[in-house]
C-alpha cells in the first residue's frame, strides 16, 4: 500500500490529462492516499503490455493456442496450424471490425425497433418528433410517401431498416447503397464487398476468421471491409432513426467539463449511447424536479458522459460532464448521485468507485450489466415509468451525499454544438440558397480553405488524455482545415472550449476565419460558428460521410478526389476500427494515432497503408506523433487540391471528360 501511495504521489498529471477539471480530480485523487484508483493506474500496472499481443500476432481463436509468432525464426514463425503472420494479423483485425460492427448496428437494431414498436402503439412515450426527416428517410430508401399517415410511414421505415439487417436475397443493403456515391457503389461491388445483410456479414466475417478457414490476408481484409460497410449500414440506420424520434439537430448552446456538475442539485450523469434510454431520463427529471426539490436540492441535473452525452447536447442542450476518460472522474466529485449507463464503452470501474461514494450505479440494458449495481430491465413499452424509478433512486441517494467528499473542478466552457448535416447546410444556404454544399466545395477549390477533416474516436489510455484531439485540431484549423467532430474527439473540444466562435479568433488561419465570418455575416446564426462543427455521437460518423458524398456529388469526381481527411488520434474501442475501415473503403485518408495491433504483419500494414489506396483510394496513416500526423493530414488535403486542379486544367486543355484516376 506504502509503495502504491508513492508510486501516485509521484505521477505527473501531465502525462496523464490534457484536461485541467480531469488534472484536477487526478490531484485530488493521487493526493488523498491513493484511496481511488483510475485507468490511469490500471494502465500502469499492466505494463509493460504483452509485445505479442501489441503486434497483433497472438492468435487465441482455436484451444490449441493461444499461438505466439515470432516472424522469421524457424519453427516458431507459425502457429500449431500453420496459420502465418499475416493471416493472424488480418485475423485479429477483422475481428475487431466484426465486434465493433455487431456493437454499433446492435444499437441501430434497437433504435429501429423502437420506430416500429412507437408506429405500432406499443411505446407510447415515443413519438415522431421530426416527421420531415422521416419523409426524407422514407424517399431516400426509395418508400412511396404519398397518402400515407405518418405512422405508417414510420411503420415502414423500420422494416425497411429490420431488412437491412436480415435480408436473404441477394440485393445490397438500401441505407447503404442508396447514401453513397455512384462512384463508391460501382467499386464495392467490383470489390465484391458490399453487404446485403448486416447480421449475415458479421457472421460471415466471424466464420471466415475462425481456425481452418480463411488464410489469404487479403481476402480477410476484404472480409473485414464487408464488414465495415455493414457497420456504416446500423450506424446510418441509428442516426437517421434518432433523428425521427428524437429531433434533428439545431445548433444549441450549452456547457462542458466536469464543472457542470452542479453540488446543489441532484446530479445524473447518463453515460453510453442510447438516446431512447438517456431522452426518456431528461424527461423524466424535468417531470421530478419537484420531488427534489422536497429533498433540499434546487432541482435535478441530467449531464452526459460519451456518445448519449453528445447525443443529448446536440438535441436538447444538455450539459456534456466529459467524454471516456473522464467516466471515472465524474463519479469521484462526490457529487454524482447516480450514474445511469446503457450500452458500450462502460468501464466496470464505474461499479467499484461508485462504492466508494453514495453514487448509485444503474445499469439497464440486458446485454450490459455490472455486477453489484442497479439493474432497471429498461424497454421501449413502460419507458417513462421505468426512467422515473431511476430519478427517484438519484433522488433518495442524494440525502446520503458525503459533503466532506464533495470536489468539483470549477471548469466549465462554453459549447455551441448541434450540427447535424442539416443544420450546416442551412447555414451554407443563406450563402447560396440554390447550392448551399457549393459554399463548401468553392471555398477548397479557390484556396480558401484546405479542405475538410472529420475528428473521431474515443481516449485511449496510451495517450495523455484529449491531447492528440485538442494539438491536432489547433494544427489543422490553423492550416485553414473545416473541421466536424463526433464523439469523444468532439467531447474533448468541447470541454477545451474549442467549440466556440471565440475560438475560431484564437486559433484559424486566415482563410478559415475569413470563410467562416462570411457564412456568419450572411447566416448570422444564433450562437455564432465554432471551430470546429460538433456533428454528434459516433453513430454520426455518417453524418459526415453524407457530407462528404455530397462535396464529391457537387465536384463531380468521386470520394477519393474530395480533400477530406479523417483522424481518430485516441482510437481505443473495436467501433474505432469498424469506422475507421469504412473511411477508408469510402476513400478516405485516416489518420490513426494509436497504433493498433498490426505491426507483426507487414504485409498487412502494407495493405492497411498502401494497398487501400490503390483499390479503394482510401488509406491508414498510423501516426502517434501529432505534429507529424497534422502534417500528413495537411499533406493529403493538398495533394487531392494539386492532383484535382491538374487533372480539370488537362480535362480542360484537351477537352477530354475528368480523369476518374486517384
Ligand atoms: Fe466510446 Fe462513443 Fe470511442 Fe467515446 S468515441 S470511447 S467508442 S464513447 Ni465513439
Ligand atoms: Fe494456433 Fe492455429 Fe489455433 Fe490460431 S488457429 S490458436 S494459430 S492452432
């Protein structure tokens, strides 16, 4: 115990947040004995980490293993199969897909149930909030909206996204196919990798990867990109569906950090990614406000942790706590009355501290439950009176709050979020009404700016928490780069206050802040424009790629012309993976500054970095020095401006059509 104290009293939080309300909590907790303990001690007990398993080349999938390569030396650079190292490596990496696959279209399964199960009077505390979204999904999936009530309509809908999932005939998946490119279709099915049900593809992908099948690497990349389209598939599904129930965003203002915990009030924090879940409690706090007040407090405050966090922000304003390093530090303000959690990138700690405090843990999905905690069977049927027994436990647990253990770091910044591709549209078409997307697209072909980089992905813990985000964007915004954000990348901004027009003062280049000062000269929004354009949760990735669909539809070329980039610079989840797979199948540069596990193959790394862009025009860029990752992302956007000006000047020249070559 004596060496453990020492051992924390000595850390530098430094090298561990780049967050001051996070240093602070790490202060107070390396402080107070080592009584708490974070990830951050966790990772540092598990080093040094298993240099097998760092490279990717440990291979576990049958019982004779596990099999540990050593590449190159005889004997020993196989496993007891003869599996290699390269077909370990793709092995390894398309399973990541496959879980972070089976997690996001999970949710969007969910989420389209609850559209079917609300049409069909079975969930009446969910209604159609945005009826024009869901005509535009409706026609986007190619549904007849004519004469039909909005509930059928929904009705619809849903099927047509419960087909997605398992459809037997051999027809491709619609909330793929019909949200991409020309372009992007034909290469997918050249490449024959375009799923026509997403449970099949996981499942396929999990056959493909098990012991005696699949050695050719490149097959199992290509496997594993199956895979990711059927990911970018639920996750479109889950965005385009909350967006029916739960509202579209508009830009909102609100609050981020860990100072909004506010010690007058009851205090929820929701945390995962669920908005049918996390919605429902925001309404049931505003119903109960009264019953805390019976107890002494002001009121009740909901706040977000993660992805329900930002989906909650981007809707309803609500005040962001901290994204997934922080989920722990949220708890040890002491403040925290209860903390209700849904699905994914839950950390069981959240359990363990949580004992530590009054903190009632509420757990609520079937497929997520931590021993020891709450557990609230939370469905769409009894939804409201389910989320008010939950309030009702923060409530009660609030009279037994330890005041001594109280601390909350006086660190809140200003947040001005809700970008939904809709709202950004609006925006660009107070600028040009008839081609609001031309704004973007004639802004990176005349120099202006450089092009556009969608930030995404969680912490990791090799990383100094939000530092790769936060020195990543200042690089690019300062190399005249727009900027969108989802998840914890975006939650790290927001917390930083880079989510402001102040910011954009502080930190754009020139043309970036020329750019965005005309738009906000003409469109004169509410809370003016930020740095960087919060398009939401992780699922909202595909917010994103619709924007990106768009400039390439607008430019005339296909995805891999657009200068856009991509960067998860703390990739930590498999969803990371999933994601990251689909940019760059979608054409993408993207940027990764966490290396994963791929380096015992090179040739794996060689089709992950270079083979990719051959085929797809996408490609990895592993890079975990942010300077040099900002400079290749820089480089990428203006290599796609140079190649594309050269390409229409010949086009031009010799009157022949645009080369379609990247
Ligand atoms: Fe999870 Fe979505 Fe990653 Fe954050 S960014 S750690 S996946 S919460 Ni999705
Ligand atoms: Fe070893 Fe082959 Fe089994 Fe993997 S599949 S654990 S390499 S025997």
């Amino acid at each position: 115990m004596d060496e453990q104290v020492t051992l924390k009293k000595k850390v530098d939080v430094s090298t561990r947040t780049a967050d001051p309300a996070s240093a602070e909590m790490l202060q107070q907790c390396t402080s107070c004995g080592g009584e708490y303990e974070t990830a951050w001690d966790r990772y540092q007990a598990q080093q040094p980490q298993c240099g097998f398993g760092i490279q990717g080349i440990c291979c576990r999938v049958c019982i004779q293993g596990p099999c540990r390569i050593v590449p190159k030396r005889p004997g020993q650079d196989r496993g007891i199969c003869g599996a290699t190292e390269y077909t370990i490596v793709a092995r390894n990496i398309a399973r990541y897909v496959a879980g972070g696959s089976s997690s996001h279209s999970d949710h969007g399964r969910h989420v389209a149930m609850t559209l079917l199960h609300m049409a069909e009077g079975k969930a009446p505390d969910y209604k159609i909030e945005d009826p024009a979204k869901l005509h535009r999904v409706a026609k986007m999936v190619g549904i007849p909206t004519d004469g039909k009530s909005d509930n059928q309509l929904a009705k619809e809908v849903a099927l047509a996204a419960l087909q997605d999932y398992g459809r037997w005939e051999p027809e491709a998946c619609t909330f793929l196919t019909n949200t991409i490119t020309e372009g992007r279709k034909a290469k997918f099915k050249h490449c024959n990798v375009t799923p026509t049900a997403i449970d099949q593809t996981i499942a396929q992908d999990l056959a493909q990867t098990t012991m005696g099948m699949d050695a050719d690497p490149v097959n199992i990349v290509f496997g594993a990109i199956k895979t990711s389209l059927a990911d970018y598939t639920g996750m479109h599904i889950a965005t385009d569906i909350h967006d029916i129930l739960f509202g579209t965003p508009k830009p909102v203002i609100s609050e981020a950090n860990l100072g909004v915990i506010d010690p007058d009030y009851v205090n929820i924090a929701t945390h995962g990614h669920n908005p049918t879940l996390s919605s429902i409690v925001v309404d049931a706090a505003r119903e109960l406000q009264g019953e805390a007040k019976a107890v002494g407090a002001k009121g009740v405050n909901v706040v977000g942790i993660c992805c329900t966090g930002n989906e909650l922000l981007m809707r309803e304003g609500v005040y962001l706590a901290t994204n997934t390093a922080g989920q722990e530090l949220a708890i040890m303000t002491g403040a925290l009355d209860a903390m209700i959690v849904d699905v994914q990138c839950i950390a069981p700690a959240v359990r363990t501290l949580s004992e530590c405090f009054h903190t009632r843990l509420i757990t609520t999905s079937e497929q997520a439950k931590i021993p020891g905690s709450h557990h609230f069977d939370f469905h769409s049927e009894g939804a409201m009176e389910k989320a008010k027994e939950m309030v009702r436990l923060a409530i009660a647990a609030y009279k037994h709050r330890d005041p001594s253990k109280v601390h909350v770091p006086n660190v809140r910044n200003k947040v001005v979020a809700g970008w939904s591709l809709e709202a950004l549209l609006d925006v660009f078409s107070k600028v040009n009404p008839e081609k609001p997307i031309k704004v973007l697209t004639d802004a990176i072909e005349s120099g202006e700016i450089k092009g556009v980089a969608l930030f995404a992905g969680c912490n990791n813990m090799k990383q100094p928490q939000d530092t790769g985000h936060l020195s990543i964007l200042k690089a690019l915004a300062k190399n005249d780069v727009f900027v969108v954000a989802t998840g914890c990348a975006a939650g790290a901004m927001a917390k930083a206050g880079l989510l402001t027009p102040a910011a954009v003062d502080a930190y754009a280049g020139e043309g970036l802040k020329k750019f965005l000062k005309r738009l906000e000269e003409a469109a004169k929004p509410k809370y003016g424009l930020p740095l960087a354009f919060h398009m939401g949760s992780c699922v909202d990735n595909t917010r994103a790629s619709d924007l990106l669909m768009m400039m390439a539809d607008e430019m005339g070329v296909d995805t891999p012309k657009v200068p856009f980039v991509a960067t998860a610079p703390e990739a930590m989840h498999e969803k990371a993976v999933a994601i990251g797979t689909w940019a760059v199948a979608m054409g993408l540069p993207t940027h990764v500054g966490v290396m994963p596990h791929i380096e015992g193959s090179q040739l794996v790394y060689g089709v992950a970095t270079q083979i990719a862009h051959d085929v797809y025009g996408g490609y990895f860029i592993f890079e975990p020095d942010h300077a040099k990752a900002a400079k290749a992302l820089v480089d990428a956007l203006e290599y796609r401006s140079w190649k594309l000006r050269v390409h229409r000047a010949t086009a031009e020249k010799y009157g022949t059509p645009l080369a379609a070559g990247y």
